[in-house]
C-alpha cells in the first residue's frame, strides 16, 4: 500500500534503524491547542453575593444526609455526637453510679423514625447516649436532657417499685416460685422444721430423695431447717418442677423474715429463675432436634 504524503513527509514522520530495515513510529508530544484553552470553567469567587449567575445556582440542602438512604436516623446520630463534642468536658459519674435509663428498642427506634435502621447502627446510637448519661445530673444541660428523651422508652420498668413482702397477721410470709410448667405458692412461719405439699408430707409427695433435698435447699442451705414449717400449694409439671418451684417460693418467703440471707441464698441458687423449658416439637421431626432415620430406597 502506497502513502499518500508526498515522500518528504513520509520521511519525516519516520526513522530507519540503524541496525535493521524496520520503521519506528516518530516521537509525538501531546499539546493543548491555543483555541481549546478557554473551555475550562473560571475560577468561583466565593465572596462576591449574590452569586454573578444565579440560573446556574443550586440549591444546596439543610441537612448533611440528605442524598443517604436514612436522613433521619443519619441526623439523629450526628446531633447526638454534636451534643458530646459540646459537652464532653462535664464532671461525669461512674457508670454504676448514672441513671438507669431503659432505651427504646430497635424495633420502637425504627417505628419513630419510620426507616429500616440497622441494628449496628442504633447500637452506635445507643453507646453515645449511655456517655451522655454519665453526665453529672447536677450539670446536665436544658437542651441535651430534651435530646435525650426522644430515646426513652414511654414506660420506664426502672421507675416501677415493686411491692415489699410482708408477714400478715398469722405471722406468714408468702412466697411464689415457678419452674417449668409448675408453680408453687409457699408459705412460710417460725416453727420446729414441719414441711406439707398439698396437705400431705413432703415423704409422700416426693419419692425420690433428690427432690426433697431440692425442695427443702433454701432451708438448708441457710441453716433454718428446724426454725421454720413450709406450707406449700404446687400445680402442675412433674416432680422435679414442683420441688424446684417450691425452693424458690421458699427463698422468697425466708429473705422476707430474714432479708440479710440474700447473699446466702444467692450463691446457694435459689433467688434466680430457671427459665429453662423443653424444646418443643417440630413438624417434620421425631422430637425437638432428632430426626428420623434417612433410609436412601
């Protein structure tokens, strides 16, 4: 193929090798032309108002988290983060010592807001206001109490007192203990150590020895086994259900006669609810877990 460059152009644009006959491409530098310098935009002169062209002008959003998919949980984060900055030189409490507050929930977090927060995230949410709880009450700020109580739950269980346990008139203390299906009303009066379940004797109810150690633990445990006689009502669940329902009824009814056993009974087991319970079963399966035998023909 011929060029069509006339031969003096054709040499220029290209070198022989000195040790071959090959041609190398030229050499080529890459240039701004003089008439495609002015396409660029000026420089903005940021202190000149009103702007020199306001049709080119946009309108630029109030909040930083406008273009985010979550502007309002967005928001609330950096206001609350904002507040800690403000405020983070405040004489603060230790944190046994600050305020039992109880938090809305994700679920409630995300109904106020009306978006899909991530749990992660409202966690983040939820470390920055248990800081600003330890603000000293004393010291804390008008505007950030109002913040903060966006994020409490309507009803707070720490403000719900509990009924104090009395001895009625016939010298009782009443306790209730559940575990399992069963429940077990407990009653408790200074005595010579007689035990009844149901109107019978604890020997009668309970066969087997573990369950009536079991039943009777609280007692033991604390060394009132001849100082008080327990008189208790159990319904349903088997035999170990009922002898555990009754330990906690027990304990119950003995921290009300004597409250310094607490710790006693703490570290015996016998203040905590099980909240264990049989699995239920499932469709499909032979029991809650097991299921049957594969047999491939």
């Amino acid at each position: 193929m011929t060029s069509k460059l006339p031969w003096g152009a054709t040499y220029r644009l290209s070198t022989h090798c000195p040790r071959c006959l090959s041609r190398l491409p030229p050499r080529r530098t890459l240039t701004t032309p003089p008439h495609k310098l002015a396409i660029a935009a000026p420089p903005i002169d940021l202190t000149s108002l009103p702007p020199p062209n306001p049709q080119n002008a946009r309108v630029v959003p109030a909040s930083p988290s406008y273009f985010t998919g979550r502007p309002d949980s967005t928001d609330n984060y950096l206001n609350l983060l904002a507040l800690l900055r403000r405020y983070q030189t405040l004489p603060t409490v230790p944190p046994a010592q600050a305020p039992r507050v109880a938090w809305r929930t994700v679920t409630q977090y995300r109904l106020l807001v009306g978006e899909p927060v991530r749990a992660s995230k409202y966690h983040k949410i939820v470390e920055v206001l248990q800081r600003l709880n330890r603000i000293h009450p004393s010291v804390i700020p008008l505007d950030l109490s109002q913040a903060m109580e966006i994020y409490k739950r309507d009803v707070d269980p720490y403000a719900v007192k509990k009924k104090p346990a009395i001895i009625d008139e016939d010298g009782r203390a009443y306790g209730v203990g559940r575990r399992k299906s069963s429940s077990a009303k407990v009653y408790l009066v200074q005595g010579e150590g007689e035990v009844l379940v149901n109107g019978k004797s604890i020997n009668n109810v309970f066969g087997r020895i573990h369950d009536r150690e079991s039943a009777l633990w609280a007692l033991k445990a604390t060394g009132r086994m001849d100082k008080y006689n327990v008189w208790a009502l159990v319904t349903g669940g088997g035999s170990t259900g009922q002898a555990e329902a009754i330990t906690l009824g027990a304990a119950k009814a003995l921290m009300v006669f004597e409250p310094a056993l607490k710790p006693a009974l703490r570290r015996a087991g016998c203040v905590t609810r099980d909240p264990r319970r049989v699995e239920r079963k499932k469709p499909g399966h032979v029991k809650a877990r097991k299921m049957p035998a594969w047999v491939k023909r």
